[in-house]
C-alpha cells in the first residue's frame, strides 16, 4: 500500500511539473473517429502562435485562436474537423478538457479520449519554428534617393517547436530578423511629364524599379536618344518585303500589291504563285504547265492557240493544213471531215476546183 502511494504522488508531482512541449503527441482512446487515434509530431509550422502537429496519415492537430479549441482535420484552419476540444494550452500533449468528435453530421463528447506526450522523460533540443511574415513599413524611400533613411521592418520565430525539455538545449541564434524597407517606386509612365518616350510616333514607356525605358512598337527602331522612334522603310529591301510584288511603305508597316499571277498571304505580305493548272478551265483542250507568274498552254491536236483569248480552238472548215498530192489533187484536213479536191496546176500552188466529201475509212 505504501508503494502504490509512493507512486500516485510521484505521478502527481511529474504532472504538476510538466508544462508540455513534447514533440510527439498520442491521441488515444475507444472512438468512433479510430483512425485519428494515433500520434502527431511538430513540423515547425506554427498557427496563432502555437505549434502544429501532422500525423503519419497528413491529418493536423493544430490550435484556433477563433473559439480557443484544439482540432483535427485534413487542413490547418479548416471549420470541418473530425475532433476538437476546448483548450487553450500552447501545446497539444497539456490538453485537459473533454474532446468531441463527429458523429452523424454533429460533434458529441467522449471523455475517454486523452492526449498524451509520446515520451515524457526524453531529453529534448529546442528547435526554432518557421519564421513568421514580415511587419508593415510605415515609411518609405523614394528608389534612387540616396540621402532617405529608409524604415526598418521585423520578423520572428519562436524556440517552441518544440521547446528544450529535460535537460536539452536551448535554440541557437535570435528569435527576430530585421531589414530595411523596400524603396517605394515611382511609375514614371503613368504620368507624361515624368517620362520623355515618343509616344506619339509608336513609342512605349516599361516602368522599372526606380527609373523606366523607353521602347518602339513593330515597324519603329529606337534611336540613339534611347527615346525617339523613326519609321523603318521595309520596302527599302524589296528583295526580302515583297518578293514578286510592288512594296508601298506606310507609317509603322507597308503594302505590298502583288503582280499578275501572284497572291498575297494576308499574314505575312508575302506574294505566292497562284497555280493556274489546278482550275479545269484554264486550258481547256489543251495542256497546263505551270509557271511563275504564269502557265503555258500546249493545244492538243486539231486545235490552236488563239493570240488574243489564249484558248485552244478548233480548226474552222475550209483551213488548210498541208496539201500532199502535188500538181493533181491536195487532201484539206479540217476540224470535223476531210475532202478531196480536183485542181488545176498553177505553178506550184493548187487551185481549187470543185470538191465532195470522201469516206476516210477508203484505201
């Protein structure tokens, strides 16, 4: 009996004494929620100044300062969590109030959860938490005002994650960081007078982080004043602008007006061929060849060329073609038939007399 008394007053004097801090944290219990009846350990990060706990499953434990509860969920402040408690402790494992859990759409207690420190007698280092945000400038520099002493912002963290217990170290190192604010620019193209780009003959102002430049739109080239614009003439090097076509320059871009037989890409301004062959019409009785510019046209027989409407057409009645038979007779080849002619010499041209068709299928 004396033993066990002995024991109770030892425990009551460790719980007395420890003010939390452990880096490991079981929660444990008989629950309807038995998969988050498991241990959750310090990732450094912290929320309302306390430290947050992940599980091996990436559920958190984690404090919210809103209505002083200890939560669990898939996410660090999230409203829709599986366990919370009411308690404002800084660390997880001094939790003493009742949990709740979910059940059927609602949260109902169960004073047989705890959380507990993995291993209450480990000898601990204390490890810096993350940093925490940077504090507000409340006055600022001009950038590129040398004699401007510029205001000074902080940021901290915190030797709790988890803290030295049993005899471990101290973080190394200070809990606050400063430095100088960053200098307040100054948008010099937002106002004319600031800036002296050519914005009226395709120029641009670019702010930049305490001055600015100027630059030219397509079809401009900055000059050496780094802020006038001059017209670039494309049609200067009509080997390049407007191949096959005639080059007319215009205030930041160009025409080009392609010749017979070419057409222009509306994209690029470039002049292409136009292939005449692919339209049936283009020579018809005859062949198409291509060309650049232009096509050729080759009559197929028993037709020829005519000069002015550069069409193939057939042979008239009557045209004579060759005359094969001498001083006698001449044989007429016409489009449709052939005929015969009787004629009379005179010298060594043929004269014609009178004709009649003849069956060309006869010796």
């Amino acid at each position: 009996m004396a033993r066990l008394l002995y024991l109770l007053l030892l425990a009551n004097m460790f719980n007395s004494s420890f003010q939390g801090g452990c880096p490991t944290v079981r929660i444990s219990g008989s629950s309807a929620q038995s998969s988050r009846m498991t241990t959750y350990t310090m990732n450094r990060q912290l929320h309302d100044d306390r430290p947050v706990y992940r599980s091996s499953r990436g559920e958190y434990l984690y404090h919210d300062r809103t209505d002083s509860t200890w939560n669990v969920g898939t996410t660090v402040g999230s409203t829709r969590v599986g366990l919370y408690v009411v308690d404002s402790s800084t660390y997880a494992d001094s939790i003493i109030w009742t949990w709740y859990e979910a059940f059927n759409f609602h949260h109902i207690p169960n004073s047989r959860i705890r959380a507990r420190c993995d291993n209450p007698f480990a000898r601990v280092n204390g490890q810096w938490s993350n940093w925490g945000s940077w504090s507000s400038c409340t006055r600022y520099c001009i950038c590129g005002n040398s004699t401007c002493v510029p205001d000074t912002v902080t940021r901290r963290r915190r030797c709790i994650t988890p803290p030295p217990l049993n005899g471990g170290s101290n973080c190394a190192g200070s809990s606050t960081s400063t430095r100088d604010c960053a200098c307040r620019d100054i948008n010099e193209c937002l106002d004319d007078t600031l800036n002296n780009c050519d914005l009226d003959n395709g120029g641009s102002c670019v702010n930049t982080q305490g001055s600015f430049h100027c630059t030219c739109d397509d079809g401009y080239n900055i000059q050496a004043d780094g802020r006038t614009c001059l017209d670039i003439d494309e049609c200067a090097d009509n080997s390049t602008s407007c191949v096959n076509g005639l080059c007319t320059n215009t205030i930041g871009s160009y025409n080009c007006t392609c010749n017979s037989g070419y057409r222009k890409n509306p994209s690029t301004q470039n002049c292409a061929d136009i292939d005449e062959c692919t339209d049936d019409s283009t020579c018809v009785n005859g062949r198409c060849t291509n060309a650049p510019g232009n096509y050729n046209c080759t009559c197929n027989s028993g037709y020829r060329m005519n000069p002015t409407t550069q069409k193939c057409e057939g042979l008239s009645i009557g045209a004579i073609v060759g005359i094969s038979l001498g001083a006698a007779a001449a044989v007429l080849i016409t489009a449709v038939v052939f005929y015969c002619c009787c004629c009379k010499k005179s010298g060594s041209v043929a004269t014609a007399g009178h004709a009649w068709p003849v069956n060309e299928t006869s010796p």
